[in-house]
C-alpha cells in the first residue's frame, strides 16, 4: 500500500495545482456572467474556460491521434449539452432548482451514450449538431429576455462551484491515466460549467433568469463545438500546439462575433428609438 501511495505521489503534486488553477478560472468567469446579464453570461458561459485549459494539459503528455480521438468524443459530449440546455431552459420555467438540473444532466448523460452509440461518421455529426442548435435556438428564443435580479452569490456558491470543477479536471486527468481516449473525452465534455451556472443562478434569481441565461449559453456552445470539430481533424496533421490554437481561435472569434453582433443590434435599436 504504501509503495502504491508512493509511486503515485509524483501524479498527486501535479495534479493539484492544475485542479486549483482551472477551478479558479471558471469560478472567476461564472461571477462575471452573473453580474453581467443573460447576454453577456450566456457568451461567458460558453468560453472554453475549463476545457481549453484541460485539453493543454493532455496535449503535454499524449500523442496527437490520442487528443483527436478524445475530441471527437468530446464534440458527441458537447452536442448533447445543447440537447440538455433546451431541456432545462423549458424545465427552469416551472421546476425547482434540484429537479430541473438533475433532469437536465440526465439528460445530457443519456444523449451522450446515443450519440457515441451511433458511432456514426463526422459528416453525420456535424449535420445533426447544426439540427440541435438551429432547431433549439429557434425554440428557447422567447426565453432570453429574463433580467437577473440584483442579487449575487454567497462564498460558499463559490466554493462549491470551485469543488465541482477541481473534481472534473481530477476526473479527466485520472482518466488520460488509466483509460483511452473515448473516456477521457467524455470527463473532459461534462458540462460542469453549465451546471454550476444553473445551480447558482436559479436558487438565486430564479428558474426564468436562468434558463435566460442559457438560452444565449446555446448559439455561443456552438464555436466550442466547432472547436472541438476542428481539433479532431487537425491534431495528427498540424500536431498538438497548432491544433489547439486554432480550436481555441475558432471558440472565442465565434463568441466575439456573436457580441458584436449583439453590441451593434443594440446600438441600432437605440437610434431608432
């Protein structure tokens, strides 16, 4: 027992610092979009905070056909979280805060198992992908003009979003350890940014602020989702640096585009009024 604790502390010291790192990062990102609006939150929300950082620290000690495999399934894993953030945008509106975020990452748990299931070719993901998103932004987009109530989270919001996330970045690191790469990509695709958000926003400003929230956290998912495309399909030909800097370019340019075009939609409603 105790050779085993010892050949293993070498991981445990590294892992540490990266668990506490990202944790902060997200906690950091999801106090913002709480004071910043649903518009504002929702694009937070979908920044590559946890991921990005997670997928680095893979690419530092496994070959570029590990990260596109792992990314491939991280992709499946994303399109489900479109699929549960619609859930819970229709669920938050008459459910309870515990209810509405178990049944939502129900949700995405079993449409992840159906999407890896189908083992189906990329082409076919990316049609169904762009299904999910243009069909559910359609859908959730008479729920976005919630405002969040001038309320903000307590300290200890805070500590159990930060515990949520250093549990994740553990998940995935132990699993790149001792499993493959289709497990590794699924750790690294659990939404727990989202599901932070939910918990937090909800118990403090309600079920329709929230689901407001994550209505303008769905058309933002799909630069992650694109990322995570682009990843799988770069990562053995540019290698592992190049390939994460273009997913990472191709996340925030589609987030920036999207508040621009939301900065500039605004400033046309003003003149016109």
């Amino acid at each position: 027992m105790l050779h085993l604790i010892y050949e293993a502390w070498p991981f445990t010291l590294g892992l540490i610092p990266k668990m506490v790192l990202i944790a902060f990062m997200v906690v950091a990102s999801t106090a913002l979009a709480e004071r910043a609006g649903p518009v504002i939150g929702g694009l937070i929300a979908t920044l590559p905070i946890s991921s990005a950082p997670v997928y680095y620290l893979l690419a530092l000690g496994h070959t570029p056909a590990f990260i596109a495999d792992a990314a491939i399934t991280s992709f499946s894993g994303l399109v489900a979280a479109g699929i549960m953030l619609v859930a819970y945008i229709f669920l938050a509106q008459r459910a309870k805060t515990l209810v509405s975020v178990i049944s939502a990452l129900i949700i995405w748990a079993v449409s992840t198992v159906l999407l890896l299931g189908l083992e189906v070719h990329p082409t076919v993901s990316v049609v169904l992908s762009i299904i999910v998103f243009a069909g559910g932004s359609a859908l959730v987009r008479r729920f976005g003009n919630v405002p969040l109530s001038s309320g903000h989270s307590k300290w200890q919001d805070f500590a159990m979003r930060g515990l949520a996330v250093a549990a994740m970045v553990a998940g995935v690191e132990i699993a790149a350890a001792f499993a493959g790469p289709e497990t590794t990509g699924i750790f690294a695709s659990v939404p727990v940014t989202f599901i932070a958000m939910m918990v937090i926003i909800q118990s403090r400003h309600g079920g329709p602020a929230s689901a407001a929230v994550m209505a303008h956290a769905l058309p933002g998912l799909v630069g992650v989702v694109a990322a995570f495309l682009v990843m799988h399909l770069t990562a053995v030909s540019l290698g592992n640096t190049w390939s994460l800097l273009l997913a990472l370019a191709v996340s925030v340019g589609w987030s920036a585009f999207l508040l621009a075009f939301h900065l500039f939609g605004d400033r046309r409603r003003h003149r016109s009024t």
